[in-house]
C-alpha cells in the first residue's frame, strides 16, 4: 500500500471481528513505532501489547471510568496496546530544565508520531485501530506493572474491522494552510 493511500483509507474503527491478530502481523505494526523521530532522539515512547483477553476485558470493566461506550469497544478488540513514554526526558536538557517554553510536551508529539505509524500500518496490514484518551491511566499502570519512570499516554485498540466506517470530511487544503 502507497503511503497516501494508507493515510486516505485509515479510518477509526472501534467495532472489531473476534478473529486474532497473528504475531508477525503485531511485530510488522510495532516495528513502525521504532521508525518514528523524536526529541533530540531521546526516543521516550513504549507500547505493552495486550493480547490476552482476560486482561482486556479487566481494563475494560475496571479502567474506563465506567463509560461503557469505551468500555465496548476495548472488550471487543483482540489487541490492546498501552503507549506509554518514559517522564522528563523529551523536551528537556541533561539537567531536567524544560528546553522552551512547551517543556514535556514534546513527549506527547512524540508519542502523536508512533500513534500514527501504528495505526497507518495497522490499516496497511488491514486491520483498524482507534486511539484512546479516556483511560484511567493509573489503574492500568497497575494492571500491567509499568515501570514507574513511564507514564501512560493512550491505549489504543485493535482488530479486524466488522465494517469500514465511511470518511468524514476533510478539510481543504486551503483551509487550513497559509503560503507565505
């Protein structure tokens, strides 16, 4: 698949086939996060793959703050990944000053980058993904034993779609750049 044909199909899909997804086809997907730039390459970000149902569903039940929407789509995935980034590092110098003004942020544009990759090679690999903020994030660190210089920063579901949802719009591309 072309790169622009992978970023035009990509769609979140949070209803998933309980059809597995194979080893190699996960190590394919998490192979692209390692390909992903990141501040001053400090390469912060980490993934725990989740594949066993019990403990999929136990995030489901327990770390959702009881939304059941997101609580759905998590038990219905075969794949769960946990990206997490270790703290204080991107954004930052030797000495722990926030290099400007934005300070960890940076953390987050790097994870933002290994997020896509794994859900543009999720889609190449045909499967569907949808990435997850409302977690209780400190319940699944316990959940998984996170190493306690990591913090959570999504967790992002994964399967054979059911159906391919259609594309919202899209802005133009003069919508939203300014040449100068």
């Amino acid at each position: 698949m072309e790169l622009l044909n992978a970023i035009e199909s990509r769609r979140t899909v949070r209803k998933f086939t309980d059809e597995a997804v194979s080893a190699e086809v996960l190590d394919k997907i998490m192979y692209t996060a390692t390909q992903v730039p990141s501040w001053k390459n400090t390469r912060t970000p980490r993934f725990t793959v989740i594949t066993d149902k019990a403990l999929i569903n136990k995030i489901a039940d327990e770390a959702v703050f009881g939304m059941a929407h997101n609580s759905g789509i998590i038990k219905g995935a075969p794949v769960l990944v946990i990206q997490s980034a270790i703290k204080e590092l991107a954004g930052f110098d030797p000495d722990k000053t926030p290099t400007t003004k934005y300070g960890d942020s940076y953390t987050f544009f790097d994870a933002g980058l290994a997020a896509q990759n794994i859900s543009l090679a999720a889609c190449e690999q045909g499967l569907g993904s949808v990435i997850m903020g409302i977690i209780d994030y400190d319940k699944i660190a316990q959940f998984i034993s996170l190493p306690a210089d990591e913090e959570i920063i999504v967790a992002i579901a994964m399967g054979h779609p059911e159906s391919t949802p259609s594309s919202p719009k899209k802005y133009s591309v003069s919508e939203i750049v300014r040449y100068i």
